[in-house]
C-alpha cells in the first residue's frame, strides 16, 4: 500500500485548503503543536504546519510509511508508534489530527486514553473519515463486500463518540467536506488500481478483479459521472479542563525520520 499510497489518495491543492479551513477553528497558533496521528506518507502533516504556523509531529506504525514521509513533509517529525500506545508525555498536543485513522486501531478504549493523556486542556482531537451511508461512496456499487456489515470501516461515529465519552472528549462540531476523488473516469481506475484503499485491500483477490473489471466497462462505455466526488466528516472533539495524569517520551527537537 505505501508503494501507491500517494499516487492515489493524495488530495488537490484546493481540497487541502477545504480541509484546513474546516479545521483551522480548532489548532493552535503558531508556539502549538499538533500531533498527526497514523500520518501514512505525511500529505496533510506540511498542510497542518502551514495552515496554522504549529510544530507538527507526526506518529505512523508503517515503516515503509515513514520513509515516505520526508518528500511530503521535510520539515515534520515523524515517529514510530502505534494508535493504541500513542509515546508522547502528558498533554504534549494542543490538537490531534487522525485522518481515516480510526477503523484501523484494533483497541479503541486504549486509543481514547492514550488522545486524552497527550492532549492538553481544552485541547482538540480532529477526525477526518466517511460516517455517512456507504452506499453513496463512489466505489460501493463496485466493491459492496469492502464495506460490508461488520467490517472495521463501518465503525459508527456513535460507537467512537462513546469511547471518547468515557475519558471526557465531548463532541464540539461535524463538518462535511466535498473533496474530488478523481477529475475523470480514467483517472478514478488508475486509482483504484492501485488497491492503496484500505477497504478495497482487505478484498479477496478475485472480488477485487471483478470489481475493476466492472468500473473499467462503466468507464469504457461513458457510464461514470465526472468529476469524481468524495463527501467526508470533519469530526471534532474537546478534551476538559482538567489534567490527564502520567508521563512518557518528549517530543523529539529535530525532525527525525524512524524508518
């Protein structure tokens, strides 16, 4: 997946802007910092950084996604580590930014301990995911068994409110933002193809075929509307006043690349 990763799930210059102006009103100035958590190959760590003049770090389990992570964003940390064990000391993040993080983290209450450890008082923990109905995603009528009931991405938005309720991160605000997926039909398989969509990875292989098959034949015959347009969530989440307890790594003070 890191191979395609970028070639197919990064964002246009004008859907990163949409992105950060939905989430401006929630990270800090420039003297903050903000935590990218389960960054892939960085592409909205330099974006954070820029939009907001905060110190980014970023944290990604993927070694193979640590080494791309340079090209994308040079002036970034990134970190070796995991969702579920997030290693940074108490209250070390006025924000916390999780893109399309979430469905991956197999320990969903040691990931709301961990969020409410690093971040700071009245700090904010922003989701970036899809919690609409699946079946208006442009891949569902393609690939129906990668977003079937019970399967991790189908995880509710009511299901992560809850867990983030039980350490007092309460839901401050939910954003929709259209984003283009892909301009034209050709480029929405050249995508696909790459299979760098976790859904679509997690398919049988002959599932996948046979989906790329159909779109292939719906894009031959004019059949797909263009653009190709996503609509996401912008979820967002406050952390109390008071003060988790605990302490673990610093931040690192140099950009550093754990590949």
């Amino acid at each position: 997946m890191a191979a395609g990763y970028d070639r197919a799930r990064s964002l246009r210059s004008r859907d990163v802007g949409r992105w950060m102006a939905a989430a401006s009103p929630y990270l800090p100035p420039a003297g903050g910092r903000i935590l990218d958590l389960g960054a892939g190959t960085g592409r909205f760590s330099a974006a954070l950084a820029r939009f907001s003049g905060a110190k980014v770090v970023a944290c990604e389990p993927s070694a193979a996604m640590r080494a791309a992570f340079p090209a994308n964003s040079p002036d970034s940390w990134v970190i070796g580590g995991a969702a579920e064990a997030i290693p940074f000391r108490t209250g070390a993040f006025d924000a916390v930014w999780a893109s399309q993080v979430v469905h991956h983290v197999s320990d969903l209450p040691a990931l709301a301990a961990g969020l409410r450890h690093v971040l700071r008082p009245k700090g904010h923990l922003l989701i970036r995911g899809g919690f609409g109905r699946v079946e208006e995603l442009p891949l569902y009528r393609y690939f129906p068994l990668a977003w079937a009931e019970g399967n991790a991405v189908r995880l509710t938005l009511e299901r992560i409110a809850g867990v983030l309720a039980d350490v007092d991160l309460v839901l401050v605000d939910q954003v929709q933002v259209e984003q283009t997926f892909a301009d034209n039909a050709d480029e929405l398989v050249e995508k696909v193809k790459t299979r760098s969509l976790s859904p679509l990875a997690g398919l049988p292989d002959q599932v996948f075929e046979d989906g790329l098959s159909a779109l292939r034949k719906d894009a031959d015959e004019g059949r797909i509307a263009e653009p190709v347009v996503d609509r996401l969530d912008l979820v967002v989440f406050r952390a109390p006043t008071g003060s988790s307890v605990g302490e673990q790594a610093e931040p690192p003070t140099s950009p550093t690349s754990h590949a």
